[in-house]
C-alpha cells in the first residue's frame, strides 16, 4: 500500500512541558554555546578564578601569616562587600563588565541577526520565557563570580578563624546574597537590554559600556566641579556601593539618602524590563 494512502491516528494527547523546562532548555543551550568558544572560555572564566583565588589566599595569609602587609585591616564586613562590587583596591567592576560583554552582549542581538527570536517564540513559550532563559545564563555566570565564591570565602574565613568570628558576622551571609543577587541582576538585565537593541554584539556592548563606564566618568567630574558626593546619583557605580555599604554596615562613601538610590535601581531594573519585553514581543506579535 502506499504511504499516502495510508491512514494515520491523530495523537489526541496533551504536550505537558513543565514550565521551568522551557526557560531552563534556553539556558543551558546559551551555555553550552559560550562553553564551545574557547576566546570566551579564557576571558570570561580565567580572570575571575585568578580573582578569586587571590582573595582566599589573602584569607590564609591574614590568618597565619603575621606581620604579612594586608591590603585590609580585618577580614570583615568591607572585605566581602569589596569582593563582590568595589572599584579598589582590587576592580571588580572590570570583571563583572567582562564577563558580561563576552558572556552576554550576544544572548539577544545575534537571535535578533539570525531570526533565532522568532523561531524561538515559534514554540510553545512565552516572552518571559525567553527572557528568563537568557537572564539565567548570564546570571549564571555573574553568580559564579560573587554569589558562590563570596559564600565560600565567608566559610573559608569562619574555618580559619574562632567560633567568635561566624556568632558576630554569621549576618554577612544573608548581606553577600542579597547584594550579589541585586548585582547580578542589575547587571544582566542592562546588558540584555542593549543586547536586544541591536543586531549588532559590538553596539551592544558599546552602549553597555556607555552607562557602566561613561556615567561613572561623568560622577567623578560633576563631583570635581560642584564638590557634592550627590551628584552620585548618576551612576551606576556609586548606587550599587551605596547600597552594599548599607547592607555591610560600612560608612558611607557618598551623601546620598538610600531611599534614592533604591529608587533608581529599581528604576533602572524595571525599565529594562519594559524594554525587553517590548523588543521581544514585537518579534512575537510579527510571528
């Protein structure tokens, strides 16, 4: 017999894909995608490891090595929020800028060049699937470099050092995740928002390092002209240390109320989710 004249049962099931499944698949593909390139595989994984490792032998040398000229005076609230988010002694916010334009400046802009997007939004998943998926991936990455390796240090420190050091700072694990997880997604949903922009990766990253880099040129002189730490309001830089002093308890760098600087990263997270969700639906109403 044929095959077309074959008869064929429609399938009258029901497709369950569990809702995590579908952002997690787009993650985990982004990944594997960075994993294959070897250029991404020494720039977004060797600094930060080089990074990390240079902090938790200052640790050991803090707590063993006597006399040993340390960069801190104590291993403490400033040494772990200067881990996470700090513009010296050591610049972290060089790293976390690196390991998001190579990890992520391409998570959105090469679907939009390869009309990936509407394939994607093709399948049975939403918008928000979407952007989840690539939210995790770099997020996944961020998290690897102060989230993860701030936790470790934490209990390497409280290891090396007496029981008193975990019962009077056992409250710096809940301030390294709340402040790495306000990085990270600060961080990630701006260079998600300029990645879908474009179609072009380098004028993603070049408007990324526009308001990471530029808006932190224009503080330092308005600061230089007006004499005001206010005027840190402008960037992205003294808010996020503004608030990792708070959640530290460390002395403020900058006379800036915190109910601003609240005001303007939530302002700034919710807008870039308003314009990602407006990109990414245009592919999907066009679809």
């Amino acid at each position: 017999m044929p095959i077309h004249t074959q008869d064929y049962r429609h399938w009258d099931g029901t497709l369950q894909l569990k809702k995590y499944k579908r952002w997690w698949i787009i993650a985990k593909a982004e990944l594997k995608l960075l994993a294959q390139r070897k250029i991404i595989r020494l720039i977004v994984a060797v600094p930060p490891v080089i990074y990390i490792l240079v902090h938790a032998i200052l640790i050991y040398m803090f707590n063993y090595l006597d006399g040993t000229p340390f960069p801190f005076d104590e291993i403490g609230e400033g040494f772990f929020q200067k881990f996470i988010f700090s513009t010296h002694p050591f610049p972290s916010v060089f790293l976390i800028a690196l390991v998001v334009v190579f990890g992520g400046s391409g998570l959105i802009s090469n679907d939009l060049k390869y009309n990936a997007l509407s394939l994607y939004l093709s399948k049975p998943i939403s918008w928000v699937d979407y952007l989840i998926g690539k939210f995790i991936a770099i997020g996944i990455l961020l998290a690897s470099m102060t989230l993860v390796p701030g936790l470790l240090l934490f209990l390497e420190q409280a290891l090396l050092a007496d029981i008193s050091f975990f019962i009077e700072n056992f409250w710096l694990i809940f301030s390294i995740i709340i402040y790495s997880l306000v990085v990270t997604t600060v961080t990630s949903l701006l260079m998600l928002t300029f990645s879908s922009l474009t179609k072009n990766l380098r004028f993603a990253t070049i408007g990324f390092c526009a308001v990471w880099f530029g808006l932190s040129v224009i503080q330092l002189i308005l600061t230089q002209v007006l004499q005001s730490s206010t005027v840190a309001i402008v960037s992205v830089w003294a808010n996020l240390e503004l608030l990792g002093e708070v959640l530290f308890g460390l002395d403020r760098s900058y006379n800036l109320h915190l109910s601003w600087t609240i005001l303007l990263l939530t302002a700034l997270t919710v807008s870039c989710i308003l314009v990602l969700r407006h990109r990414i639906r245009a592919v999907e109403i066009v679809t």
